[in-house]
C-alpha cells in the first residue's frame, strides 16, 4: 500500500465507522471470520441483541452467493473486469453489504426473478415463501437463487437493490446491495465512494483492505482473512501473523482508541501487507526503533490530520 492508496482508502472511509473489502479468493473458511467481524461492529456500537447475529448472518450469506454461484470468465480482461468482490462499510444508521461477482446469462434469468419477487414481499411474507422453499428444496434453481437469498434478504429487513452488467456473450455481472439498520441508512450512503473503491481494487490487486476503528476483534477477524488467504506453511503464516499482530498493536496504542488504521493486502507477483495509521511526529522515532525486522518498510507522509504525518508499515507476506 503506497501513501497515495493509503490516503485513498483514508477519503473514501468518509465520516463512516469502518470499511471491509475483500477481493481474493474466496474461500468458505473466511465464513468465520466474517462472523468475528459482525461480532466487532456489534460491541463497538452497540447495537440491539437482534442485529448482534443478523449482520454475521447476512454477511455470510452474502459471501456464500458469491462462493457458489461465480462463474469465472476464460478471458483475462473479461476476468479482471468481472473480479469479484465483498465490501462492507458501516455507518451511523447502520450497515451497507454490496457484492458483485459474474453470473452466467441463465443464472442472471434466475435471479432477476427471484429478487424481483422478494422486494415485494414484507419480513412475515418472506418467512412464508422460505418455509415453502424448504419443502421443494431440491427443486432445480432454488438452491442458489432461492433459500439463502430469501432469509438474507429476510433478516436484512430492506428491500434489496440489484443491477446487470454485460461483460461478454456468455457472462454477465451481477451487483447487490443490502442495506442493514434504520430506515434513514439509505440517506447517508454514497455508492460514488464504493465505485472509487471498486477501480482501487483493480488497480492495485487488492485482495482485503480495511479501514477505520480498531481493537483486538476487529485485529482477529482482519488479520485471520489475511492469513488464511496466504498460500505456504502454516509455520511460516504464522510467523507473518505475529509479525502483522505486532505491528498492528503498535500503531492503534499509538493513534489511540479514537484513531483509525488501514490495512491491505496485495496478492501480487510480491504480496504485501500493509498497516497505516495517523500519527504524531514525535511518535514516528519509537515505530523505527520497535521494527527491527530487515524484510520492514517504513513510509511516511502527509496526513489528513493537522499536525499528524500518515505512517504506514508494510511487511512482505
């Protein structure tokens, strides 16, 4: 993550608690920590004892969609086009959950039916429909585009949002977008930021990015997804886990409980993975005296902060 990517990451984050992106993979083990980071959103703000479980809920739901039904296009520029992604941004109101991954012209028939019959349904009537769906469950079509996306549209409690987009003859993208939390959640919600952040991931080959608070749930959920994405010993990920812990203790003690950090990974040619925060320029000579590690790279610049300079430590992975 270069300064300019951290500062991008840094604008797009806007006013809003926390960002979560994910474009690697996609593995059904990253399910789990999904759930560990609806925990952390959860207990940071307090929300009710219902959302505590809907959020992990529809999280997971929604990454399962992706994980099940992608189609993977043969065509390189066509594939970068149509890379798949996972992106969860949480605000005051409440959550925003946008995935897109490509769907083949058949699945796109499919769903388009499917979700234009579930936006007009309310929570009892969804209910109802996913009890039938149980009884005709092996019904051809109604497993991807059927019992998962009706109860996580259900327990989303919003009516979903959608769009195609045509990439080639044979595939086409598929964009969702579920919104979590007050009625009033739509009003703050820029899809303009998530675009910018869409062309970020593009551009340089993100695999999981993050920012916003910090503490010791988000810390595992994040660095877990980094380390399961990791191909190699678990030996060897281990010790890039610790090393990343390290740093990422590092730098929330010193941008504070009230601070933000960024994190990304860069599944290149070189994977790296990045750690950054806003700090005082005082502070810069105990992240150079406690990284001693001769692999580190230190960057430092500009903050968006008065008086703070952005620091972001990078660690080959």
């Amino acid at each position: 993550m270069d300064l300019h990517l951290a500062r991008s990451l840094t604008a797009a984050l806007h006013d809003d608690a926390c960002i979560f992106g994910y474009s690697g993979h996609f593995p059904d083990e990253h399910s789990a920590r999904l759930i560990e980071l609806g925990e952390a959103v959860h207990h940071s703000h307090e929300t009710t004892h219902s959302a505590k479980g809907r959020l992990g809920y529809v999280m997971v739901e929604a990454y399962q969609n992706v994980v099940r039904y992608r189609t993977i296009p043969t065509n390189e520029e066509v594939r970068a086009k149509g890379r798949s992604m996972f992106q969860l941004r949480c605000h005051a109101q409440g959550q925003v959950l946008a995935t897109r991954n490509p769907v083949t012209r058949p699945q796109q028939r499919i769903l388009q039916e499917r979700l234009t019959e579930l936006q007009g349904k309310d929570t009892r009537e969804l209910k109802e429909l996913f009890m039938e769906g149980i009884q005709r469950a092996n019904v051809p079509g109604m497993r991807g585009a059927g019992l998962g996306l009706i109860e996580m549209v259900r327990r989303a409690g919003a009516k979903p949002g959608w769009s195609f987009e045509p990439l080639d003859p044979s595939h086409i993208l598929f964009k969702l977008i579920l919104e979590l939390g007050d009625a009033g959640a739509v009003k703050t919600y820029d899809p303009a930021l998530d675009e910018g952040l869409q062309k970020l991931v593009l551009e340089h080959a993100l695999s999981t990015y993050y920012a916003g608070f910090w503490d010791s749930e988000v810390q595992h959920a994040i660095l877990g997804t980094i380390r399961d994405e990791r191909m190699g010993s678990t030996g060897e990920k281990g010790k890039r886990y610790d090393m990343a812990g390290r740093v990422a203790d590092l730098l929330h003690a010193l941008v504070g409980t009230e601070g933000n950090l960024i994190v990304t990974y860069q599944n290149g040619v070189r994977p790296v993975l990045s750690i950054g925060g806003e700090l005082a320029p005082e502070q810069l000579d105990r992240i150079h005296q406690q990284m001693h590690e001769p692999e580190v790279v230190i960057s430092v610049g500009d903050g968006f902060l008065k008086g703070k300079m952005l620091t972001v430590v990078h660690i080959p992975w």
